[in-house]
C-alpha cells in the first residue's frame, strides 16, 4: 500500500508547480516575462511569483489574482512592492484579495492533491 504524502511535501509540491505556472502564463514565446510591479523583463527562470497578500495566508497563497511575476528586486529586497501592486492589481481586485486573506481555510490533503493535478495540466497548456 502506497504511503500517503506528508501535508508539508504537498504544500511545497504545489507552491513550485504554482510558481512555474504563474511565471510561465505572462512569459511570451522566447520565454520573457516582465516584472509586473518595476516592468523590467527576465527569462522566466529568473523571475518569482510574487504575491500581494503575503503567502501565509492560504486563503489567497494559490489565488491566481493574488499572484504576479516578480523580478527578486522587487519581491524580496522591496518586500513585493505591495503598494504599487495594489494599484496595478485595480482596487477591486486588491480589496478582494484583501478580504478574502483575512479568512480562515482549511485545506485538506485531498484538496491540495487536487490542485497539484490542476496546475500541473495548467502548466502544460501554458507551455504549448
């Protein structure tokens, strides 16, 4: 019988299949994708999936409108620009994700599995 996947395992699986989903759907065909808060472009793999509310809120970490690519400049060493973010996310937007981050969910293993499968065939349609 096969050993379930520890909850933490799952959870890194799905941030990096998320990450090379999100970074991959604004690429263009060479493989560029620009920052979305300074506009400076980078090949896809240098770039990170930055996050307007902060990743430690489940309710928004795999919410596609919560998730832009990021240069490390602005994500890291500006601690994701969330201000101009915001304004380029649109204020509903940027409400939405707001609120929605104040909230409580729970995620089962199940779920997270799920959404591995999901944003792995994403993933694929992405890079055709």
């Amino acid at each position: 019988m096969a050993k379930k996947p520890i909850r933490s395992r799952l959870v890194k699986k799905l941030d990096i299949i998320f990450s090379q989903y999100v970074r991959n759907k604004y690429a263009n065909k060479q493989g560029i994708v620009k920052c979305f808060t300074c506009d400076r472009e980078y090949p896809v793999k240098k770039i990170q999936n930055g996050h307007f509310m902060s990743r430690k809120n489940y309710a928004t970490r795999w919410d596609e409108d919560n998730c832009r690519p990021q240069c490390y400049g602005c994500n890291v060493m500006k601690q994701g620009m969330q201000y101009e973010y915001g304004k380029r996310l649109g204020e509903e937007t940027a409400e939405r994700m707001y609120l929605l981050s104040k909230t409580t969910v729970k995620i089962s293993n199940d779920e997270l599995e799920d959404m591995i499968k999901h944003y792995e065939k994403e993933l694929k349609k992405v890079l055709k």
